[in-house]
C-alpha cells in the first residue's frame, strides 16, 4: 500500500470525524435542520425509559454522503 494514499485517507477520515462531531455539538443550537424528529424516528419515552432511533434520519444522512462521495469520486 502506497504511504501517499494512507496518508491521505488518513486526513480525509479524520477531516469527517471532526465534521461529525461540528454537526452533533452544534446540532442542538440549530436544530439538526429538522433531521431527528422525521416521521419514521422511533421514540419512545416512559417513566424511567427512554429510546430513540432515528430511522428515517439515518437513511436521509446515508443517502446524501452516498451522493456525496460519488460525487467527489467522479470528480476525481
């Protein structure tokens, strides 16, 4: 394996980790721009229980880096 390659990959992830966790510190002062609260989130709230399972959202957000990676792996 080339070092120029790893290296790189090496930025790129550490590049979206950080995007990761801009989006979950500030996510709660901008609203996660409505993702969280779709219809399809699973949540349920008891008296000592909660849990919650964005469905809908995981699906939103695998479709856009989907598009988003080819995209830059076309442009490429």
């Amino acid at each position: 394996m080339d070092t120029q390659f790893l290296g790189r990959a090496l930025i790129g992830v550490g590049l979206l980790v950080v995007v990761a966790g801009l989006i979950v510190y500030f996510g709660g002062k901008v609203g996660y721009f409505g993702l969280g609260k779709l219809p399809g989130d699973l949540r349920v709230e008891r008296e000592n229980f909660s849990f919650y399972f964005p469905i809908a959202t995981s699906i939103i957000v695998s479709i856009v880096l989907t598009l988003l990676l080819t995209l830059i792996a076309k442009l490429r």
